[in-house]
C-alpha cells in the first residue's frame, strides 16, 4: 500500500482558493494573479509535479502516472483511492462553506509482481 501526494488535488485546491475569493468580492482576474503569484512559489516543477510542502519540495502523482509508476515498479495496481483531509490543512481560514471534495492524497493498494 503506498499512499501519495495528488497532483490534481493540488490544482484544485488553488482553483478553489480563486473561487473563495471571488466570492468574497474579489475580482476573478485579481484572484487568479494572486493563486499564480503563490502557485509559482510552491510549484517548483508543474512538468515533473514537485511541488513545496513546507521547505521540502515534494513530489505529487497525477492518478494515472502513479498507475504507471507502480507498473514499470513492478507492481500490480489493485485500487487506487482518495483518501481526503480537511481544507485547514491546505487553506488558511477555510470558509465554513467549502464542502467535498476537500484535499486528497492517493492511496494505492498494489502487489508485487
């Protein structure tokens, strides 16, 4: 079993960070240039997908990589899940509101060829 960083839940997560403020007033095209502005500092690699967690860079699967990863691995892929964490943990200050789906990393449970 390997649990991992999701790639795609880092996206979102900066795509609902926009949502929030514009909802709270903020002009779409203000928000998105300050989710760019924080996106490039903590996304050291968008191609490779390393992204900063803290002062580590990280790296993050989208799901189908990490399906891949594990096969040329050596690994029979048998489920691969979300496995969710609340927004505070991504969000400073969540709003009350924001609901599923929240953060996730991926949770691969696979054999050894």
């Amino acid at each position: 079993m390997f649990v991992v960083p999701s790639f795609e839940s880092t996206l979102r997560t900066y795509q609902t960070v926009v949502d929030c403020q514009v909802r709270d007033g903020i002009g779409r095209g203000s928000a998105v240039r300050s989710a760019t502005r924080q996106a490039v500092q903590e996304i050291e690699s968008v191609i490779d997908g390393i992204v900063s967690v803290g002062d580590s860079p990280t790296k993050h699967f989208l799901s189908d990589e990490l399906a891949a990863f594990l096969g040329e691995a050596g690994f029979d892929l048998r489920s691969m899940e979300r496995v969710e964490f609340p927004w505070d943990q991504e969000i400073d200050n969540p709003p009350r509101r924001l609901g599923r789906p929240t953060p996730w990393d991926w949770m691969a449970e696979c054999r050894r060829r």
